[in-house]
C-alpha cells in the first residue's frame, strides 16, 4: 500500500495558506497532519493579521486537520526562531519532515525558509510558487472562497477597503502597484468559507482598529478589521 507523506501546513488563516490547503488536499499526494499557527500569546491573535486565536481554531475544526500553535511572547526574532525550530525538532520525531507554505514570489522568504528547515533537516514546500497572482486571485474567488480583508498597510491600500470580503470589485479598486494577493504585505485576510471546509465559520464584526508601529526609524500605518 503506497501510504502518504505526512506533512505540516503553515497557517496564517488567510487565503494564500487557504489555497495552497485546497492545491496539497487536491494533489493528494500528502497527508497534510497538522495546520501550524503562530499566535502573539499576549492578545492571543495573529500577528499583522490581527485575528483572534479562537477564529483560527473554528477553521482547523471546519477544515478537519489538528491545529498546532506556536506561542510567541516577545515578538523578538530570537524567540521566534529558537521556538521554531524546537518545534520543528519534535515534528522530526513524529516523522515529519516537510512543513508547506503558501508563499508566492518573494525570493527572499523563501530562501529564508528553506535555511532555517534544512538546519533542522526538513523541506519547503510552497504550492502556490510563481503562479501569476492575478489568476491566482481570480481562480480563488471563482472556486467561491469568502475572505474578509481585516488588515491593510494604509499607505500603499485605500481605508475604504478594510473589513469588506477579497472580491473582483476589490482587486479592481487596488491601487495598480499593489499585489492582488497582497504579497508584498500590502493587506492580510481572513478566509471563512470555501472548499476546504465543512461549514462556514461565522464571525462578528467589530470595529476598525489603527494601530502605528516604527521599525528601523521608519513608521507604518495599519487598520484592522476587529473580528470574533
């Protein structure tokens, strides 16, 4: 019997891991074992993203594959990267040795990627790599995945397009230097319906939240979409 390679999904919850999901479960050639989320354990959400832990949890649950959470405290680097990779050492013990991501062309992400894996001896996989992001954008939509936009970087996407689900009017209001993916960091996402799940995760819209951070004596501007 030719079993499946077990492997890890990384999961952010939004539509690019969504994707990435749906092409690994339709190849069928890997048993995608876990989901991986990494949680800023202070306000329990994802970080950039702003989504609550307990929604990431509803997802995995629809999706029907174990949610493994990293919790980061300090939003250092270091921590990150010493928690990653003991984590990466006991799904080693498991016998696992791929972890999936939904990256799509940043070079320099990827190779960030594969470095820290191949220390531990494990490999990337990124289904979606290279796919042009307009098809991709589009091919998601018509699949009738529903994604609620609950971050954007206020200066690179209008203020009127945060809290509204990912849709042809969205794309077609970005501005033409911005991803319709948003790879470049441009607005994040939360999927909550589609293919990949057995039921739609219902959520609660809150307010609009500005936030203003500095990093390396540069500031940015987010909004988020404030969900439960």
């Amino acid at each position: 019997m030719n079993l499946k390679e077990d492997i890890v999904m990384s999961w952010s919850g939004g539509k690019d891991s969504s994707f990435a999901l749906f092409q690994l479960l339709n190849e069928g050639k890997y048993n995608v074992k876990y989901l991986l989320t990494n949680i800023y354990k202070p306000n329990k959400r994802v970080s950039m993203h702003g989504v609550p832990e307990s929604l990431i949890e509803m997802q995995a649950k629809s999706i029907g594959i174990p949610l493994i959470k990293l919790y980061i405290e300090e939003k250092t680097h270091d921590e990150y990267e010493l928690k990653m990779k003991e984590l990466l050492l006991s799904f080693k013990d498991k016998g696992i040795n791929k972890v999936a991501f939904g990256d799509i062309f940043l070079e320099d992400l990827k190779k960030y990627r594969e470095t820290k894996l191949a220390e531990v001896n494990m490999e990337a996989l990124f289904p979606l790599w290279m796919e042009n992001t307009y098809e991709l954008a589009f091919k998601f939509i018509k699949l009738e995945f529903k994604t609620h936009i609950c971050s954007i970087d206020t200066s690179k996407v209008p203020n009127d397009l945060i809290g509204i689900d990912y849709s042809e009017s969205f794309i077609n209001k970005l501005p033409i230097d911005v991803d319709p993916c948003g790879e470049n960091g441009e607005f994040h996402s939360f999927c909550y319906d589609g293919p990949i799940f057995k039921s739609k995760i219902i959520f609660k819209k809150n307010k609009i939240v500005e936030k203003k951070y500095t990093h390396n004596k540069q500031d940015y501007h987010y909004l988020f979409s404030d969900i439960s």
